[in-house]
C-alpha cells in the first residue's frame, strides 16, 4: 500500500503517484494508493478508502508523511507482519534536527512525537538528500531499521524544448504556503527590484505557478505593494502546460526556508532553466566532496538567506542579463542529466524485493 498524502498537492504529492505508477507498470507489484488524489489533476488513480486500506493485509506499506504514522500504527495492529518504508520527502528529521528555539512549537512536538513511533517499527528508511541520510544514521543509532540514499529525479516529460526566452520571466512553481516557500520575501524582493530600477515598473517580472492555503493572501500583499503589473498567478498547472512555462521562463527563483530538494528545481533544470535559490533551501546531495543541488555562477545562482538586498541584485542580474541566465541554464541542463527517475524507480523496486 502506497501511503501517500495528498492533503497539500506538491511536488512530493506527484512523485508519490508517479513513484505509485511505475510500480503499477512494473507488472510484478499490485499496489493500492490509499488518500484521494483528485487535487492532483490526474486521471486513472486507483485509491482505496481508509477502512478498505486498514482491513486488507499488505506485504509493504510505504510511507511519505510523517502525518501517516498514527494510520501506521493502527495498521500494525491488525496486521502485525506487515513491513514498513518511510520515504523523508518532507525532511522531518533534518527540519527538527535544525529548528533551534522551534522544536518547543506545538507542531514540531507532534512530528518528533510521530518520529519516535516511527523509530519503534520501521523497517526501512528512505532519505532523498545527503544531509538527511547522515543525520538518519544518529537518529537511527540503536535500531534495525536499514538506511538508504536514493535521489529524487525529474520525469522524463520535463525536457528542453528549445523555446524562445527572450521575453521570459522569473517563475516560481509550488504550493502556495508560507510556512515553508516565504513567498512574502519574494514579493518584497521584488517591490525593491523595482523601486532600484524604475524602468521595470511596468515588465512582468514574475509568474507563480501553483494553489495553496495562502493563495488569496499573496495576492492582496501584491496589490498593496503594487507590484500587481509585476507579478501575475497562473494557478495549479501540471504537465505539457507546466513543462511549457519552465520552456518559456528566464528562471526559476525559490524563496523557501528548506527543500529536500525541491522537485521544481529538477523540473527547471531538466528544461534547462537555471535556478535562484538561497542558502538555506541548497540542498546537499553529496559530503565528499559537498555538492548542492546548484552551484553558485555555475548552474544558478546562490543568495544569502533573508538577504533582502542580496536576493534584490541577484534577481535582477538574471533579469538584466538573459545571456548569463542562457548560459547557466545551458550547464543546469548538462547537469540534471546525471539524475534518472526511471533508475530511482529501479531502487526502490531493489529494496522492495528484499523485504
């Protein structure tokens, strides 16, 4: 059973079906997606309802949030022989493990307190970064459960097409949510791109892709700071219409707190468009040597996170400047290529047939 949760639709919520899907197509697995998949805009997702979940016996249950544990639990009781895979799409162990003053939140409580019981029975853990794999092995320390390290990968329909950029623009793509994206930080940064260079007042700087909880609240921050010319909302789009806009757009820019990484990334990558992120949201992929998911000047760009000023000159070089963002989406592309969703899928199916 693919326990997936699609309460928020993102990037991990989509390579959750897909990663459901290609198991499906590998002919040697039944699996059932349990969670209502309709936001996803997907057709032919077969899900089961929660009693329906619960009452049939699984070999495997394969978490993807850590808001999946209390089911688990309930789960295991009645099917005691079951084995469990939780995949840290949503960096919980790293986000705690950093939180500082924030662990004492009533939320971060709750996610240590559902980490716990996970430690209790989980059989295999799954990190999708560097960073989450070491701080996994301390977490890990005194239990059975079997570590690995798969990356995430883009889906093969995310290419380059070859399009014209010239009147492209920044794109964010993601769940509207500022309790991680700080798409606000975003919004201001742009209302001083614009206060530096006047002549932008009227040139569309940015468009957000994607829907979310604080979806009518940053449009009224938009307006209020009348960047309204500026910056236009596309809404929820996926497939050839997503991989279009990543084809017509100078670059992608995040302004999120953390990301492990950020699918949209690979995405943009794929289509050869560079990425503006921060320091905070780099995903490590590598300890020996460190690599990131971008490195600075070389395949996007790099600023100093909450640097309002940094992000400011930063985004409007890659605006300013559209052989620079070409170039460097030239050598994003040349590196995604290393990364294959199809060989990640083949992972997991490894791990699946020894359990």
């Amino acid at each position: 059973m693919e326990s997936g949760s699609f309460k928020v639709v993102g990037g991990a919520a989509i390579d959750t079906y897909m990663m459901y899907n290609g198991l499906q197509h590998a002919h040697k697995y039944q699996a059932d997606l349990y969670e209502d998949t309709s936001k996803l805009g997907v057709t032919g997702a077969k899900t089961v309802s929660r009693e329906d979940a619960l009452s049939k016996s699984y070999d495997i249950v394969i978490l993807n949030s850590i808001r999946d544990v209390p089911l688990a639990l309930l789960y295991r009781e009645r099917h005691p022989l079951a084995k469990f895979m939780y995949i840290d799409r949503g960096n919980v162990i790293t986000n705690f493990r950093k939180a500082g003053m924030k662990r004492l939140l009533p939320k971060m409580m709750l996610r240590y307190k559902y980490l716990l019981q996970l430690k209790t029975f989980l059989n295999q853990y799954v990190a999708i970064t560097a960073e989450q794999y070491e701080m996994a092995k301390d977490f890990f320390d005194t239990v059975k459960t079997e570590l690995h390290y798969i990356n995430i990968a883009p889906h093969k329909e995310f290419r380059s097409l070859g399009l014209d950029r010239s009147d492209g623009c920044a794109i964010v793509v993601g769940r509207l949510d500022e309790r991680q994206k700080k798409m606000s930080f975003l919004f201001r940064g742009i209302t001083r791109v614009v206060s530096e260079h006047p002549e932008l007042k009227n040139q569309l700087l940015l468009r957000v892709v994607g829907t979310g909880p604080d979806e009518n609240r940053y449009k009224s921050m938009v307006n209020s700071l009348g960047i309204s010319t500026n910056v236009v909302f596309d809404g929820f789009v996926r497939g050839e219409p997503l991989v279009t806009k990543y084809n017509t757009a100078r670059f992608l820019v995040s302004t999120s707190e953390w990301e492990s990484p950020g699918r949209s990334f690979l995405e943009a990558m794929a289509c050869a468009l560079p990425v503006l992120l921060n320091t905070k949201n780099n995903a490590i992929l590598n300890y020996s040597p460190v690599e990131n998911v971008v490195r600075d000047g070389y395949n996007g760009v790099v600023y100093a996170y909450n640097d309002l000023e940094d992000f400011a000159e930063k985004f409007y070089t890659l605006c300013h400047r559209p052989a620079l963002a070409r170039k460097l989406g030239e050598r994003a592309h040349s590196y995604i290529k290393k990364f294959s969703f199809e060989h990640t899928l083949k992972e997991y199916e490894s791990i699946l047939d020894t359990m």
